[in-house]
C-alpha cells in the first residue's frame, strides 16, 4: 500500500490540520500497542465499545506515528503531527476500505449467513489456493471494523478475494457491501433461529441479501423463503445475467440435487445431481454442519468450472478450523498461540500483534514460522518482507521450518532453520523451550499441530476460558454510568474472580483503570512481578508484608490504629516520603476499618506526618445490591460523608473518596465521589436480571467426555449409589469433580452440563475428579466437548441452586484448572 495522504482528504471529507500532507502512507492501524506503527502509518482513532484511542495519541506522536484520523484532536497535540478530522472516524475507516477495494479489480467472494462463514471461508481459502493468490479475512474479521481491515490488506498480487461479513441489525450490511463489493455472492446456512436484531427470519435474509447488490452470481440453499426474497432482492437491484445457482437436500429443482447422503466412519458419501450427471462425494466430516458447509464450498468450485477428481482430491483433505487465536500454557512456563494451521502475510501482521499484547514480562518472543506458500510475491519479495515483518515486532527467536525459508535464513536475525517438522521434532528437547511467549505459524501441509502438542502443557482436558473482550465490554458498561472524572478502581482480588489476575490486569491497564484491588499483598507483588505498573490497593496488609508492601511500591489499605503506628514506624525507618496509603473507615458493614469513636485518634496520629500520604478515603457498603436495605445504604454513606469529610478538613488534604461496588454503581450513582470499585460487574455478573442482559458472559467452564457407555435397568452410578437406572440409561463420565471446584450439592440430578447444546444431568455423586452425566438422549462419544457453566448454566443459576453467590462458584474452580484466554 502506497497512498498519498493529501488524496484523503477528501475522500474522507475530513478537516486536515498538520505540517505536511505529502506524505504517503503505507500501513493503517487502529491498535495503539501494536509494534508495527510507524511514521508511515495512517491511525485511526476509533471510539466506542471498547476504547477510545484518542487516549493514546500523545504516546503514539512520541513513537513516532505521525498521521491520525480523529473526531477530535487530543489536548497538546495540536501542530505535533498531521491530523485528519472527521464526524466519526469508524465511518471514516469504513470509507478508506472502500476507496481502496476500488483501486483493484479481481473477482471477490462476499460470504453471509447465520452460521459457517468463517468455516466456508478458511475452506475455500484452502481449496482454491493452489491456483489463486488469495488474500481473505483473517479469522473471523467480519464485523463494521474487521471488514475494513480485511479489505486494507488486499495487495496488488492478489487475484482473488474472499470476505466474510457478519451483521447483527439492519441497515448494517450496506456499510460492509460498500467496502467488500463482492462479485460472488454465497449465503452460508442461514438458520431458523430468532435473532435479537431482527424482527423475523425474512427481514434477516432480505438484510444479508444487500451484501449481493453487484453480485454477477448468488450461491446458496435453496428453500422458498430465500427463494421469495432473492425474487424480490433482484427485482431491487438488478443485474444484467446475475446467475443464481443453488443447491437442495429435497428440490430437484437445484442445480446442485443432493439425492443421498451416507455417513459411515465419521465420513460421509453425498451424491448429488448436477447438469443430469451423478457424483458421489466423500467428506472427511459427519455432523450435519460441516456438510452443509462442504456443499457450500463444491458450489463456489463448481462455478469455477473445476472437474469432479480435483474437487474429490481437495475436499478429502478438508480440516477443522480453528475460529480464534488463543493463548495455551505450555511447558516450563511458556506460553504458546496456535495458529499452526495458516500461513500467509496477513494473518502473520495480526498474529504478531496478538503476540505483543500477550507477551509476558522477561520471556523471550518466539516465532515458529513455515514455508509461506502462495503470496504473489516473489520468494525474495516475501521473506525480505516477513523477515522485515519480525524485525519490526522485536521478535527474540525465529524458527523457520521448511526448505524455502531456511534458503533465507540470511536475512532473518536470529534465526534457527530445519528443513522440515519431522526434523524440528528430532532436535525438540536441545531447543530448550523455556519462559518464552511462542506464535506457531504453519501451512496446513507442515502439520504443526503435533508441534503444538509437544509444546502444550499436559493437564487434564478441563479449562476455564476467560473471553478477554467480554470483560472489555463489561468494562465499558459500567464505565458509561460514571460522571465525568469519575475514577474506576478495578477489583482483581482471588486471582481476577477465579479469572487469572495477570492476564485481566494487563487488560485493564490497557484500558487505562486507575487502580487494581487485590486482598494480600503477594497478589499485588505477582501482578508487580508481571509487569504491571498500575496502583495498587492492598485491601488487607498483614504487618508482616510491610516491608515487601514498600519494596514493590504496593499501596496499604490502613483499618485501624495499631496498623497505621506499624506502617509509621516502618515507613520512618525507611525515611519513606509521602508514600502512599488509603484510609477504610468503618461505616457499618463491621468487617474491617475506623470507627466514628477512632477518628480523633486518627487524626492525631496523621497530623503533621510526612512519610505517608492519603492517597484516598474509602469505605464499604454492606447491602448496595439488596434494595430492601436502602434506608441502611443511606445510612453509610452519610456517615461516610461525615467522617471523610472531618478527615479531610482537620488533615488539610484532598484525597480521592470511593465507597461504591459493583451494584452500589448501578443503585446509588449519586454516591460515587472520585473514584468506584468495580469488581463482580467486570467479570459478567449483575444481581439485578434488567442489568445482566447488557453483561457478556465471560467464563466457560469446559471439559470433555473421557468415556461412555450404557448401563441396564437396576446398576447404579458412582459412590454411594444414589443413582439407580429406572431404564437402559447412557452415560457419560466427565474429568472435573469437587477437587476442581463443583459443589457436590451440584450433583445428583441437581445439576446439569451441556453437551452438544442439550442439558446432561449430573447422576449420583459428584467425586473427587470426575462426575457422570445422563446423556441418554444425546449423540455423543467421548472427546466431545462439555460445558460445566458459562452462557448455560450460568453461574447465577448454578448460585441459585447451591444457595450461594456466583462469587463463590467463580473463585472456588481450582487453580489445577488451566485458564484460556482469547478475544
Ligand atoms: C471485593 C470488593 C469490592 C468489589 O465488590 P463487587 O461486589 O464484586 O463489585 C469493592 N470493595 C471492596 C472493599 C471489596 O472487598
């Protein structure tokens, strides 16, 4: 990409202000951390669900990012750089996706659909690279944002494009057809489910037809509604000899007939009807989802004109797509991203990226890299580029694997090359893996995957996944109910909620909180220890932890007398100057902190001192989420407005004031002083059902069925006995019990997991590291995956039933559970 920035002015209709516009510009970003901004970068400053980047500009000026798209221009900044101004800098995105797609003209595949987009797109990616240089979304880039940087990373060798585009509402997909314009249409299975955004299925197909307005061909299933609405789409926006070509399982009327379909050995044999000839078709899946998907791919292949044994011999060779980029705890501490089946340019940008924001403080960066095939480049072209690409994003270790890269080793820094996996494997043990942060990159053909399993920490199949832009989203909620200034301490005590403390407190200190709360100081020195350079609260210092308290820079909560001399006398020992400490009074939840009758003593006591400094006054409230104790809310937080205000006054200082939890945010904003103390409301739970709707879920629990087998009339299931088969009962047995943390109260026909979206009740006892499941009425085997709690049960629900808190069941899954994150 080669731009000159002056031309975008006006496709922008922006205000530019800045010393220069002849400058072009050859990367466009929109994340602030990442480390392939540079002075040709256009930025984006996008505001809005997630985060306003104009916070970041001023950082970015001084690393050297000269040219920004902004609604408004930061404070101070004005004359530091060049600045495009613009109503609204996602539509401003949206309009450059656009301008550029119309610079190249090859054909496009534009693919919606409910369900099997990104499915169909990897597939087809694969199934037409051998004769295409393809340049497609990455992942599941489908939404207003990740179109637009899709379509940005097309390139002048590119000669095919597929795009996926997902919308929730109307009048969405018109922005997505205006960036993509493709000129293949195929719609993925379209699904019966209601969904929130639209008032029926008709409005919802007639929404996702608009992605086809120029469209030369449509490719989909064909059932009467779609049928109905294509006739009057087409009417709409007519296209001179627009090919609809479709498929059936039941119409005959399809170009494509599917007159059979045979599962036998976790394959199945289609045969189908085209132009009054018949195939059989073998693909490698069973289930009813992937075959619908394979159908979707033959279509498009079929529309390529190519012939019955090329399709045959690719679609054998189809694999499940992994939908998301994840960080996985592997061995000797390292952790490990798998993205070990693709290999191009593109997704090597965003997999780096991905790769700094997980990085752990002091591991070495890692790269596993194969042979890239298919660029459009010339083999010199590319790999000056990936090795440029590496270069850039200050990658510590590179491991190219494959004949093609290892003949450029040259130009790679550090770079370790084996010529293929086989003999990567061979040498494993002398790489020494050890605290790293490690991308696996592969072509299909490399066969990373068993990479990955040598790297992978080996745990039981249980995990808690923790999605990290669900507790973005829960983040910006809560923060919208704030007043201006208002500060936001976020609790990240018992491991971020059961969560994993570090991973979230990276998170939120990209989004910029003001502080972390943790209980004891060890959790603050482990987050200090991961790199993290927020304040942070210790809720509850035992004197003993003093000295590491000061030595990591932590920030004591001080509750009483005896406490505060002790940190005095610490504190002068250490001839400490103005450290910081936050004063909790007590003001009726009688748990910790200074009662009415010590305030003078504590004043006394703070009078003319100067090793420490009030950072802030705080108390806690006992029933913010219960509104039949309103009147007792009120209660503390005028006494809180008392004594804080008598400690302000008579210690002549200006500390920040907070008393307000998660509901205490929600039930009484009149009382949020400062700053609040966001805790359960990040982590997707609210006590109040009008406000949980706008929550995203953020744990899932989840294992697999490690055996099945069916029990007759009269046996019973696990100790004790107490469950007795009334009929031939199936049942499964899944590797998570109350060691891991599931309440055996869970157990005995109380609880239930999912297990291919249907309720599997739990039968007889829950034991120490398994439980077993009634999966009479469905099909599964073992490996299947299983859901403990998450979107279903939720944790509210499983609270319910166990006469507890969904603090309790978050903060009780063991720390033997291994924690997955992704976005
Ligand atoms: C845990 C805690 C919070 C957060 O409470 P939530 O109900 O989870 O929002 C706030 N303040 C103090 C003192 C806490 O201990």
């Amino acid at each position: 990409m080669s731009i000159n920035l002056k031309n975008l002015i006006s496709v922008l209709d922006a205000k530019w202000t800045g010393p220069d516009t002849d400058i072009f510009i050859d990367h466009i970003s929109i994340d602030s951390r990442s480390l392939q901004n540079g002075s040709k970068t256009l930025f984006f400053a996008l505001s809005g669900a997630n985060n306003d980047a104009h916070l970041y500009i001023p950082e970015l000026i001084e690393k050297g990012v000269q040219n920004f798209v902004v609604h408004h221009i930061p404070k101070n900044s004005e004359g530091k750089a060049n600045f495009l101004v613009v109503k609204n800098t996602l539509t401003a995105l949206q309009q450059f996706a656009g301008y550029y797609r119309d610079l190249f003209d090859f054909p496009v595949l534009g693919l919606t659909g409910s369900n099997g987009k990104t499915i169909v797109k990897e597939w087809l990616n694969f199934l037409l690279s051998p004769d295409y240089n393809i340049i497609r979304s990455p992942k599941s880039y489908n939404s207003q944002v990740g179109v637009p940087l899709s379509v940005i990373a097309i390139n002048e060798k590119h000669n095919l494009g597929i795009f996926e585009a997902g919308i929730s509402t109307v009048n969405e997909m018109s922005k997505l057809e205006n960036i993509i314009k493709p000129t293949i249409g195929v719609l993925t299975n379209i699904g019966s489910a209601h969904d929130e955004g639209f008032e029926n299925l008709e409005q919802k197909i007639k929404e996702k037809l608009l992605l086809f307005k120029k469209s030369k061909v449509i490719i989909y299933q064909k059932n009467e509604l779609v049928d109905q609405c294509l006739r009057t789409f087409c009417e709409e926006y007519p296209i001179k000899d627009r090919v609809l070509f479709s498929w059936s399982f039941g119409d005959s009327s399809a170009d494509v007939f599917i007159l059979e379909k045979e599962i036998k050995n976790e394959k199945t044999i289609v045969q189908y009807q085209y132009q009054s000839d018949f195939f059989d078709l073998e693909i490698p899946f069973s289930d009813s989802a992937s075959v619908e998907n394979t159908i979707s791919c033959l279509l498009v292949l079929l529309y390529f004109n190519y012939d019955f044994e090329t399709i045959q011999n690719r679609m054998q060779m189809l694999y499940p797509v992994e939908m998301r980029l994840e960080v996985k705890n592997g061995i000797n501490n390292c952790s490990i991203i798998d993205d070990s089946y693709s290999s191009d340019f593109q997704s090597l940008k965003i997999a780096l990226d991905f790769l700094e924001s997980q990085q752990k403080r002091n591991a070495t960066k890692t790269v596993i890299l194969s042979d890239i095939f298919q660029s459009g480049f010339s083999n010199e072209e590319l790999y000056s580029k990936v090795a440029q690409l590496i270069a850039d994003n200050k990658v510590n270790r590179v491991i190219g694997i494959g004949k093609t890269i290892a003949s450029f080793a040259a130009k790679f820094p550090n770079i370790i090359t084996f010529e293929n996996t086989a003999e990567f494997i061979s040498k494993f043990e002398s790489l020494n893996f050890n605290n790293e942060t490690i991308l696996i990159k592969g072509a299909r053909s490399f066969q990373f995957e068993e990479i990955v399993s040598l790297l992978e920490e080996k745990t039981h199949e249980t995990v808690l996944e923790i999605n990290l832009n669900s507790i973005s989203h829960n983040l910006n909620f809560f923060k919208a109910k704030l007043n201006p200034a208002v500060k936001i301490m976020v609790m990240v005590k018992a491991f971020g909620y059961g969560n994993g403390g570090l991973e979230i407190a990276k998170l939120l200190e990209h989004h910029k909180v003001d502080y972390l709360g943790v209980a004891f100081a060890d959790e603050g020195i482990s987050l200090k220890n991961g790199g993290i350079k927020l304040p942070i609260m210790v809720l509850n210092p035992e004197s003993t932890s003093f000295p590491s308290i000061i030595q990591y820079q932590l920030e004591p909560e001080i509750y009483s007398i005896k406490g505060l001399k002790a940190f005095l006398k610490i504190a002068r020992e250490k001839n400490l100057k103005d450290f910081p400490i936050h004063i909790k009074l007590d003001t009726g939840m009688h748990r910790l902190g200074f009662e009415e009758n010590t305030i003078d003593e504590l004043i006394e006591t703070l009078k003319g001192n100067t090793t420490v400094q009030v950072k802030s006054v705080l108390s806690h409230l006992a029933t913010s989420d219960e509104m039949k104790h309103y009147d007792f809310v009120i209660s503390q937080i005028n006494l809180f407005e008392k004594l804080s205000s008598k400690l302000i006054a008579e210690l002549n200082i200006n500390p920040i004031r907070h008393i307000l939890n998660t509901s205490g945010i929600s039930n009484f904003p009149a009382a949020q002083y400062n700053m609040v103390r966001l805790g359960i409301g990040l982590y997707g739970v609210s006590n109040d059902p009008s406000e949980q709707k706008y929550l995203e879920n953020v744990s899932t629990l989840k294992s697999i069925i490690s055996q099945v087998r069916k029990i007759p009339t009269g046996d019973s299931v696990g100790y004790g006995r107490r469950f007795m088969a009334e009929k031939e009962t199936k049942i499964a047995t899944i590797p998570i019990g109350y060691a891991d943390g599931i309440a055996r109260l869970w157990g005995n026909q109380v609880g239930y997991v999912m297990i291919r979206n249907q309720k599997a009740f739990i039968v007889g006892s829950i034991c120490m590291d398994m439980l077993m499941v009634d999966v009479s009425e469905i099909d599964c085997k073992e490996g299947d995956s299983v859901i403990i709690f998450g979107e279903s049960p939720t944790v509210i629900e499983m609270a319910e039933a166990l006469k507890t808190i969904p603090y309790e069941i978050l903060t009780s899954i063991s720390q033997r559970v291994k924690r997955v994150f992704f976005r």
